[in-house]
C-alpha cells in the first residue's frame, strides 16, 4: 500500500493495510493542538495564544509546533505547571503531565 500526501513529492510504502487515516493539525501551524485521547484522537483544541481556560473533556495527548508552552492543572495558570518544548506528545507519560488534569496553557516569549 502506499501512502501520498498533499504536497509531498514521493510516496510512503507501507507494510499495513490501515482501516482508517486521520488528518490531524498540521505540525507547521503555530501554536498548540490538544486532544481529548492518547495519539491525537478524540476532540481537539488548537490554542495559537495563551489560553486560560482549556476544556475538551480531557487532555491526553498534545502537539507543540512552536515556541515554549506551559501547561497548568488549573484554569488561570494556576496549580502545578510544567514547560515544554516543540514536539509530539502522544499521551500524559510522553508529556510528564497527569492525564485529563490540563486547566490553562501560556505561550513563553
């Protein structure tokens, strides 16, 4: 099977067969991509400022695509707090962060 993408010369040989293929925010959006689910599924929130106030039912799983972001158990940037960097986070473990326990994020200059 292969796999094309929008944009991208070549092609992707894989050695599965997928069920299903999902778009997920673009790694080259500004910004932070939180989703309700372990690797990028379930609702999803893309956050391009601080926010203070995040509710998706839960957050699992998060993409950063730029800049440095800390993430807060409680709305308002309140309660413990943690700073990432760019990157795929597929699940609470890969962030170091307590699943479904994401109140606020703040954008760091």
């Amino acid at each position: 099977m292969q796999l094309l993408t929008q944009g991208v010369s070549g092609a992707v040989n894989l050695k599965f067969g997928p069920r299903s293929i999902r778009r997920v925010q673009s790694f080259s959006s500004e910004g932070v991509t939180v989703y309700q689910n372990n690797d990028y599924c379930g609702r999803e929130q893309h956050i391009s400022s601080s926010a203070t106030e995040v509710d998706i039912g839960g957050a699992s799983s998060i993409i950063i695509s730029d800049g440095r972001w800390t993430l807060y158990t409680k709305p308002h940037f309140g309660g413990q707090s943690l700073t990432l960097e760019p990157g795929l986070y597929p699940s609470p473990e890969a962030m170091g962060f307590l699943n479904d326990s994401l109140g606020s994020v703040q954008k760091r200059q």
